[in-house]
C-alpha cells in the first residue's frame, strides 16, 4: 500500500500559490511515494484537469502527482528493493519507489510535467523517457546529454507531453546492469480529449527477463540469452493477477518490452487489433485482426478488443519455455526410456540431478525437492486441476455484471452446462482399412542405368 508519505497525489493534488518557474523548484522537492503490495492497486482517478480513464498496472500502481503552478510534479527514487516474483520466491533488485518495475507514471497531453529523481542507488544512474518527444537535455543519457546522477543526488527533468500514447522509462547509465536488475516502468500519456479512442479498461505492464540461480537471490546481470525467469511487471504466474472484465466492455491492454528477446503475445477466446506502438497510436486504416502480436525488444505493442465471449480466457507468451519458472536448460530428455536401471546410480552420484521422466515433464502430481527461494518449472490450479504454467501467463476474466471500477478476482469462471469438454466413455470403434479401387501391388518401374548411377557390388 501507499506509504504515508504517498499521499500526495490523486485525490491530494495539491496546487501552489502560483506557477513557479525556473531552477527555483529544486528547493520544493515533492514527497516520494512508496508502494508495499505486489497486487494491483486501484487505478487513480483524475480529481482535477482532462478527464480520462486512468490504466491499471498488472501487480503495479500509478506514482501519485502534485500540481505546482501550471507543471504536474512526480518523484521517482532509484533505489534497491525486494520483490516477490510469486509466492515462496524473493529477489533482491533495484528500482524505484519500493518496487521493481517502478510504478506507472500517468500524465495528459499538453502537460507541463517535472519530475524529480532521486539516486540511493550504490552507483550512479540516469532516467530515459523511452519514446517521448522533449527537449535533447531531458533524454536522460548519462555523458551524451546529461552529467550522471550521482549517489546521494536529485536531478530534475522538465519537459511538455507533446502526443499520446504509450511509453516507458529506464535508466541509460550503466544499463546492462540496472536494467537487468529490474530499473524500468511505464509512461503512459493520455489524449486531450478525453473521447479519443476511449476504452473501458485500460491495462498496462512492462516485460523483464532474469537469470536467477536456484536457491540464490540474485539475478545473474552479464546474462544475454540463457534466462529462467521470465516476468510480467516481475512477477511470474501464478504471482500474476488475472484481468478482470465486465463482459462486452472495450479493453486495452499496453506491453513494454524491455527483455532480450521477442514475445509473441497471445489472447484466447478474442480477436484484437494492434492499436499503438511506442511511436503513437496506429491508424485505423492499418488495422487487421489478430489473436498474437509479436512485441520485439524495446518495443511498446497496445491491443484492443472487445469482451464478448465470457470465460476465463489465457493470456500468454507462446514461446513455450516462457511459461515456465527456474527452468534448467540442460534437463536430459528421456521420453521413451525406462529410469528403473538408472534411478539408483544416478541418485548415488547426483541426489538432487534432474532429468526428464520417460513420459514426460507433466508436473501435476509430482513434487520434486527445490532449494529455498526457488519456484517449480510449472505451477498453479484450477477448478479442473493443475495449470501447469509459469512465468508469462495469466487469465483475462469475462463476467456478466462486474461493476465498472471493480477490479477483483471473480474467481473461476461457472461454464453453461454442456459447455465443458468431457470425457468419451463408449468403446472406441476398431480401426479399418479405407477401400480403394488401385490395384495392391503394381509392378516395380524399371531403372536405365546411366554414368552416373553408383553400383555397389
């Protein structure tokens, strides 16, 4: 929850006397809003200004604001924090505000924003508005347009939103390891009017990769390419929190990437358009239906669709090894042999060594030993029995008469009778063999030998 010192935005916005312009703010540094809760918190509903529908953050929150004059003022602080990717798992990252990915940050169009960033980190650091349109000295670069931040210091940005849209924010200062160490968050700028491409809700979360030892909690930061822990606003399923929509209301859902690699995104049950980028909104001549987007490296994708079809729908990266937790890439396949003569003399020599089993990796009935802070490969039940997923997966939860700011858990989906796949309890009928009216057999065609026929005697 907000800390006491958070309550400062929102419904506290609070304006100055009058517009103070200038360097003359420094000595008026707003108080810094701090988060405990690793659920989504409810969206922070604009009290004065623009009217807009403000966004949920998956597992996140919206950094409270104060007015100050005619300039929106925010306060990021670097700092290291834990974060519990999903229950039995704690991780020792940096980012901001007590969280990693720091919270979202909401503005409107035409906005003058300043935003001050504090650094606890034990390094120096920087603050790149990923995407945004502003002033060359406000991109935040450290040693191209800006000095670094150094420990202990607090800098300002200033800049006016020029467009809407979808962006993000991270650190260019020492960026391989802050960001790898969990230093990202969402920018989103809502349009002036207030009418334009409006939606009932409005989701937003930011991808992060890590490569976590088991038992360890650390990240492992000169990573590049064999990670383990695959997250959504660091968290991983079943840490994850479901969307919940009311049925037939319009939904966007805005995806940072800020991993290593791509992520094809994919929605049952729905088509969607691909409706903004990082760039700005795309035209609605561009559109074309899709049920998976790919979002590349460094990339914003939004969608948006309608929720007419009621249900608990998944919502997943459709790379496999993306929906699993602390998976081991070197696991020996043996699908088809039989561990009866091995199982012995490999525990003599390895007690705790993995190996696939001879049907399988099905994990739904087994429990395997796992060092403190380590999460199973694939976990979570449902109301039909384990899920058997991790890392980038959740559900989107259509219901019938969910109130329209009510953002809980509805809990599992009560399907119409006879909308359930079951079991077939007959006899399966035996196998026959299709008639053809071509001969059994015809006779083999015979081959001329030629120069360059091989003949092996």
């Amino acid at each position: 929850m907000l800390s006491r010192r958070g309550l400062i935005g929102g419904a506290a916005m609070l304006a100055s006397a009058g517009a103070i312009s200038g360097r003359a703010q420094a000595a008026a540094i707003p108080e810094a809003p701090m988060m405990d809760k690793a659920a989504m918190q409810p969206p922070l509903v604009p009290t004065s200004g623009p009217d807009y529908q403000p966004v949920v953050t998956l597992n996140g929150w919206t950094l409270p604001w104060r007015m100050n004059g005619e300039w929106k003022e925010f306060h990021l602080v670097a700092e290291p924090v834990v974060r519990e990717f999903s229950e039995g798992m704690k991780v020792n990252l940096w980012g901001y505000n007590g969280q990693a990915p720091g919270p979202t940050i909401e503005a409107v169009e035409g906005d003058k924003v300043r935003i001050f960033v504090t650094n606890k980190l034990p390094e120096h650091t920087t603050v790149h508005w990923h995407g945004l349109i502003l002033p060359n000295g406000m991109d935040g670069v450290g040693g191209l347009t800006q000095p670094h931040i150094k420990p202990g210091k607090t800098f300002v940005y200033e800049f006016v939103l020029t467009k809407s849209g979808t962006f993000m924010y991270h650190p260019h200062s020492d960026e391989m390891v802050q960001m790898a160490m969990g230093m990202m968050g969402m920018f989103i700028v809502h349009p002036r009017d207030p009418a334009f491409r409006r939606v009932d809700r409005d989701f937003v979360f930011v991808m992060s990769t890590y490569k976590i030892d088991p038992g360890t909690y650390l990240p492992q930061v000169n990573e590049m390419t064999d990670f383990n822990m695959w997250t959504w606003n660091s968290r991983v399923f079943p840490g994850i929190d479901p969307l919940p929509v009311r049925l037939n209301d319009r939904v966007r859902i805005r995806i940072g990437n800020l991993t290593m690699t791509n992520h094809p995104i994919h929605l049952h049950g729905h088509n969607f358009h691909v409706t903004g980028t990082d760039g700005g909104w795309v035209p609605e001549t561009a559109y074309w239906p899709e049920t998976t987007t790919d979002v590349p490296v460094g990339a914003v994708r939004s969608i948006d669709f309608v929720a007419d079809n009621p249900g608990d729908w998944a919502f997943h990266c459709h790379k496999s090894h993306h929906t699993m937790n602390a998976m081991g890439h070197e696991v020996r396949n043996l699908i088809g042999v039989s561990r009866k003569d091995l199982a012995a003399a490999v525990n003599a020599l390895a007690p705790d060594a993995m190996v696939m089993g001879h049907t399988g990796m099905a994990m739904g009935d087994m429990e395997m030993p796992a060092p403190d802070n380590t999460l199973p490969m694939m976990t979570g039940t449902g109301q039909f029995g384990p899920i058997e997923m991790g890392g980038m997966f959740t559900t989107v939860k259509i219901r019938e008469g969910l109130k329209p700011g009510d953002y809980g858990d509805p809990g599992p989906y009560r399907h119409p009778p006879g909308t359930v796949a079951y079991e077939f309890k007959g006899e399966p009928p035996r196998p026959t063999q299709q008639k053809t009216d071509a001969p059994s057999s015809a006779p083999a065609r015979a081959v001329k030998p030629n120069a360059n026929t091989r003949h092996n005697h």
